[in-house]
C-alpha cells in the first residue's frame, strides 16, 4: 500500500515542488520514496513496503524505460499474469505486483483491467506517445484524484497534496457542499475544492496533451440463478469467502483483522487464521462497547485481541486531524473509530483484513427489508401517494413518516443510507446560493441502469455505487492511510461479487414467520447462514445479532454542557455564518440538547464541514 503524485511539467523547479507534493502523503508510505522528472512530467511515490519488500520500490520502468508507473495497492492474482507474461517474453526485474502491471499494460492494453483481481489506482507514462494512462479498481477501494488548472493536470492519492503545486487553485465547490448537507459525504465525481475530480470506480483515463478521455471497463450485473438450492447458495458462499480471504492475504509481513460483534468482521476474522485482532469502543455500555463481544469470539478461536476505549477526549480532540486526512469532510461518526481501531493496529502490523462491503453485496442494510414487507404495499400507488402527500403537509408526528416514504417510489424515497438534510431544508438553512442539483438527478442514472430490477436490487445497486465509494470506502482508505496500515476488504472482491450478482432475493433478505401476527425480515440471510456454517459453534450467534458497526455516542455527547458548548461555538463562529443561518443551527442544537428531537446526524453533519473548513481554508493546526 502506498500513495503517488504526479503532474504535467510546465514548471523549472519540478524536482523541489515533486519532493513537497510527496511530503504531504508521507504517511501513505513512510517506508521509502521515489520519483521520475523529465521535461515533460513529474511522479513521486511514497511506500509502505508489503510484497518484495527489498525490491518492490517506485516508480518502476518496463525493459527500455518507455513506460514508467506508479501504483497503490494490492493486485491479488499477480503471479498467474506474471506466469502468462514471461511466456509472451516479457522480463521482469523485480517480483512485485506493481511490475505485472507495467508489462501486463504493455501486453494487453486496457484489457489488462479485467484481467486484475484486486484494489488498485494506477498511473502509466507512456514517454513515446506521450501519453498518461489512469485506472481505478472495481469498487474503488483506492482512490485517484485529478485537476486540471491552467496548463498543469495534476493527479494522485490525496487532494492534499495538490497543495503543494504553485498552479493550484484552491476555491470551494459550494454546489458540493449543498450536496453534502444531503448525503453526509461527497455524492458525485465532483470534490469540495472547485475543479478537482475523482476518477470514478471501474473506469480508467487517458490524457494527452489534447484531451481527456474518461471510460468505464467493468460493472455489476444482477442476474438470479433460481436453480441451486439453498443450501448450495450458502457452500457457494463459503467456498468463495475461503477462497478471496486466502487471497487476501498474500504478503510479506504479518496480517491481522479487525473485529467487531457483527458478523462480518467476525466471519472475516474466523477464515482467516491470522494471529491478532484489533476492537475499539466507547464507555462501558454495550450499545457503544462491543470490545466484551470481539474478545470472547477471538477467546473461542483462539487468537489474540487487543482492544482500546475511546474517551470522549480522544474523541473530538483528534476530530480536526482525521477531517484534514480526509481530504473532504466526511460525517459519519464511524470514521473516527475507525481512525483509532487502525491506530491501534498499526503499532503491531502493517496489513489488516475488514469486513466492509458484505451489506452492499449481499443486502445486509436493515432498509432493503423495507419494500414490499407491510399489508399497506398492496395498496395502489395512487392511493399511497395521495395519502403520502397529505402527510407530508401535517406537522411532524410519530408514524406519519410511513405513510410518506410508502406514498413515493424507491427511486423518489431513497437516496442511501444516509438522508440528512431535504432539499428543502438545506436551502433554508444556506445563505449562499449554488447551482447543486436535487438529490435524485444524482441517483437517477444507477437507477436507469437497473430499472427492471426490483427495490431491493435497486436500492443495493445504488448503494454499491455512491454510498460505498462516498462513505464506507472512503473512510477506509484514509483512516488506514493516515496510520501507515493496509486494510483489505475481502467481500469487495469482484469473484464474490459475481457470486453475489446471482443470488436470488428470497436469499439476500428473507422473510420469516415468528408467530401468527409478527414477521421477521433476515438480512444477507444467505451469508449469515455461511457464516454460522464456517464459524465455531460456541461463536456462532454472531450470525443473528443485530448490526451496530462501529456505534458511537455523538447523540449523548451532544446533550453534555461541555460538547454542546463546543459545538455551538463552531455554529456561532464568522465561518458558520459565511455559509448558514446560524439561529437554525443553533435551534437543531438546543432541540437536541433539550431531548426534543434527536438532531445529532444533522447537527454532526454541519459541524464536521465547520471543522474541515477551518482546516482546509484557514489554516488550523492539526
């Protein structure tokens, strides 16, 4: 795992200014460096040494030095391409992955992509055609940002180090922040600083000195098998998970996991073997705490866990850094755990397996049970969405929310796992005015693609597009990254997700019949099933129990004079009142605090903006 930066070279002093940029990710790679200048581009590359550790080094040329690369992350099936490339001559130098790549793109060409197993954003000169080849793995477990500004295009792991370059210019996209105060993250291709991009997850780039050429190479297709029974789907399941764990680890130092009370870190940690796990939580309330859970699983399959209680102090005393690794503010709680949870990893080990992407990929969010799961939904769309629309105009009261989202459509209804703040109710609260557009022009397109399917697939396919890259993998990158820690993601592995794309719906979310009057609806029922199969007896009920992920008491911190007074300070500040009307914020906030309604979400929403702002454009100390 490491980090790169790169950029077109119009500038006398590339050297000096490549060596800054490099700086800024040092804690991508803090185990070497390396750069390539000519008259014509600029790369730098920063390593956390992993596999071919003596040899492995960036940037790396192919035989004649025509093509240079330099890549983050982890190419899973190297060997076997490497195998099929010494016998169409290629010559290595090395024994690394990253050299597969370089000859296996000289070989093949963009074609190269789908033949990758693995997590991956990589750059390739081409000094010959003078050309700049880009590409993103499947999910976009790694990222890859670009600007062009002037006649520079610059390029790489992290925004922050775009910084550096003196044709930078640094400006708010408030269009994005509007979006933002929706989806709690950074919903489309677009960033916060104007002008910057991210390459979006499957597809690939091609620069030259006259264009941009921008394409997607892979996608996920649902498609049922019917046929296989049950019980095939979860061995199908358990043979795919054995096998993608196992090629997860493949390194030259030690793996650990990380694991929580779900059963996805959980069923990670147990077919995996490793050595060591690793368990945050806050307080001693196991609806915070799920460290009692992680070691009495890690007790019965005998391996070692270390664990770590957050304080409050910790908590919000660490808040601003991890906004400034972000590189764009992200408001879900979760991730600062998350910074901890690999914190506390890293000072034992270099790579970790987690369980992101097991909800996304078999239909494990608690919502998917939503479509079709009342009487109600027989009823005709007209008559619902009268009965919505009334609603919707009464003043807020338990239950009326109901028949408001059953009155709309999935398409209308559902953004993601996260809905902060309604159109309506972030332009009240903006005092500036941006050109964002409703949260379903953003949406539409998935939902074009998968129009046929039905809501739970729709709402899964969406999920696997936006909230997954905005949110979960986001936060996974940069929370490991700025610990210097790999973190692998077995379930988002393009094998399990071609096993996973044929599963029918009565397997991914089940309904079950308790008793006479009450149903129960069974999430990703299919890989909790192979989970219980490959898990020991004794730690079995991990399967059943209810998903927390990483839960965190901001609600209860809100309410305490010392956190409530910080967070009004913010809302109250010369920055709060450049983008917000400040007596709304304040109102959400005392709302809260008075146990009125619970605003946490929004309230976390705005004051990690703040907080991301006053690093980013005013120069706080992190």
């Amino acid at each position: 795992m490491c980090g790169y930066v790169g950029f077109t070279n119009c500038i006398d002093n590339a050297n000096i200014v490549i060596k800054k940029m490099m700086d800024k990710i040092k804690h991508r790679g803090p185990d070497g460096e390396g750069q390539y200048v000519d008259g014509d581009i600029a790369l730098g590359h920063r390593r956390l040494s992993i596999i071919d550790i003596s040899q492995g080094a960036q940037p790396i040329y192919n035989e004649d030095k025509s093509l240079v690369l330099v890549f983050n992350g982890e190419i899973y099936n190297y060997k076997f391409i490497r195998e099929e490339l010494v016998k169409c001559g290629h010559i290595f130098t090395t024994h690394s992955d990253t050299e597969v790549l370089l000859h296996g793109y000289e070989e093949y060409g963009t074609d190269l992509l789908n033949k990758l197993r693995g997590m991956f954003s990589f750059v390739i000169w081409d000094k010959n055609k003078k050309e700049l080849f880009g590409a993103r793995d499947f999910f976009g477990i790694k990222p890859l940002y670009y600007a062009q500004m002037g006649n520079t295009f610059m390029f790489g792991s992290e925004i922050k180090s775009f910084l550096e370059h003196p044709d930078f210019q640094k400006e708010l996209n408030t269009s994005q922040l509007e979006n933002y105060l929706t989806f709690q993250y950074s919903p489309s291709n677009e960033t916060f600083f104007k002008n910057v991009f991210k390459l979006p997850p499957a597809h690939y780039f091609i620069k030259t000195a006259d264009s941009f050429v921008c394409e997607k190479y892979w996608d996920i297709h649902f498609n049922a098998d019917e046929k296989p029974s049950f019980d095939d789907w979860v061995n199908k399941i358990s043979d795919k998970m054995h096998d993608s764990v196992e090629a997860h680890k493949i390194s030259d130092v030690e793996v650990g996991s990380f694991l929580s009370s779900g059963v996805d870190s959980s069923y990670v940690a147990a077919i995996a073997n490793v050595d060591k796990t690793f368990t945050v939580g806050f307080g001693k309330d196991e609806k915070y705490n799920e460290i009692g859970w992680a070691k009495e699983f890690s007790k019965a399959i005998n391996k070692e866990n270390t664990s770590k209680v957050i304080s409050p102090e910790e908590y919000w005393g660490n808040f601003a850094k991890i906004q400034y690794h972000m590189d764009e503010p992200l408001a879900d709680p979760a991730a600062v755990a998350l910074y901890f949870v690999c914190h506390l990893a890293s000072q034992k080990l270099k790579v970790v397996l987690s369980g992101e992407g097991a909800d996304e990929i078999f239909g494990g969010y608690n919502v998917y049970s939503e479509p079709g799961s009342t009487f109600y939904d027989n009823f005709p769309m007209g008559l619902r969405r009268g009965i919505g629309n009334m609603c919707s105009r009464l003043p807020a009261k338990r239950g009326l929310n109901f028949f408001v989202r059953k009155g709309k459509t999935v398409e209308e209804r559902f953004i993601g796992n996260a809905y902060m703040f309604t159109p309506a109710e972030r332009k009240s609260l903006l005092k500036i005015k941006t050109d964002a557009p409703d949260p379903t022009v953003l949406t539409a397109p998935f939902y074009k693609d998968v129009k046929n399917a039905d809501d739970v697939t729709k709402m899964q396919y969406l999920d696997l597009h936006m909230w997954m890259a905005g949110d979960i993998l986001l936060k996974a990158d940069k929370m490991s990254m700025a610990n210097s820690l790999e973190l692998r993601v077995p379930f988002l592995d393009k094998e399990v997700m071609a096993l996973a794309e044929m599963i029918p719906l009565r397997y991914r979310v089940t309904r079950k019949e308790i008793t006479d009057s009450h149903t129960k609806y069974i999430t990703k029922y299919a890989m909790r099933m192979a989970a219980k199969k490959d898990t020991p007896p004794q730690t079995a009920k991990t399967a059943a129990k209810k998903k927390l992920g990483f839960p965190v008491p901001i609600r209860v911190w809100l309410r305490e004079d010392k956190y409530y007074t910080t967070v009004k300070n913010k809302f109250t500040s010369d920055t709060s009142k450049k983008f917000f009307d400040t007596d709304i914020l304040v109102k959400l906030l005392d709302e809260h605090k008075n146990q009125q309604k619970d605003n946490s979400r929004k309230i976390w929403t705005v004051f990690t903006f703040l907080v991301w702002y006053d690093v980013y454009f005013c120069g706080k100390e992190v």
